[in-house]
C-alpha cells in the first residue's frame, strides 16, 4: 500500500457563526475560515489576499461550539474532502471542505477570555503543590 497524506492547518479567523445541524443522530457543524497572504506587487506595495475555507466538524462539544462566533481566531486541522452534486437545473457543481479532526481557539487576553474560553489559571504556591514538588525545587536551589 502506498503511503499518503491528506491534512490541512491552518490559522484564520471566522467569516459567521457557526451552524449546526443534525443528520442521523449525529450533529453536523459548518463554518468558515478566512486566511490571507501578504505578498509584496511589482511597485513594492503590499497587496493582501483573502481565501475562505469551508469547514465542517462532527459532535463537536458544546464547549467548541460557544467558541465558533464570527472573528474568532482558530487553528484547525482536517482532511480535504472535495464533492460534487447537481443543481436543481442539472449543472454538476463541486464543493471543497475541510473536515475537522483538530480545533484550537487562539482568542487571548482580559477582553475576549470569556469569548475563547480560556480561564485564569488558580494562584500557583507552596501550599498547592505536592510535597515531591516542592523537595525537587527546594533541591534545585
């Protein structure tokens, strides 16, 4: 067998909410993903280049889906899945996506924890670390 490998990355943020659907018991979520490439033209000035992608991911938790709101800045990782259908007027269509294997929210700071997700971390001393701990630091020193 051949070895292959189909796996995108990347680090955008959301054009839209996301939707969630059902479909046989299983929950269906689609958003997508501005990325943009900076590239200097040919007079030197820097021209931007947006390019959307489609993602979808299943059962995603509830913790991920408050998470998914238009602006949001992620880090996916997913397989290219590439499909075709036909319109109601016969025309065959493709349509490319991502399907999520991996979700991180990159969102930081005091202004947007509540919005990422993230919490402050509990004050960190002596007392909250276990006793092998705090024998190796006191060695350390």
């Amino acid at each position: 067998m051949a070895f292959s490998l189909n796996q995108a990355s990347l680090i955008g943020n959301l054009g839209n909410d996301a939707e969630t659907k059902e479909f046989n018991g299983h929950k269906k979520t689609t958003f997508s993903v501005a990325t943009t490439h900076s590239h200097k033209d040919k007079n030197g000035e820097w021209q931007n280049k947006t390019t959307w992608h489609n993602i979808a991911g299943w059962d995603l938790s509830d913790f991920y889906l408050s998470k998914l709101v238009k602006g949001a800045k992620v880090h996916i990782t997913g397989r290219i899945d590439n499909r075709e259908y036909q319109d109601s007027n016969g025309n065959k269509k493709y349509f490319s996506e991502i399907i999520l294997s991996e979700i991180i929210p990159l969102d930081k700071g005091e202004a947007s924890e509540n919005k990422a997700g993230f919490q402050k971390s509990a004050e960190i001393n002596d007392e909250n670390l276990p006793k092998w701990v705090t024998e190796d630091l006191d060695n350390l020193f």
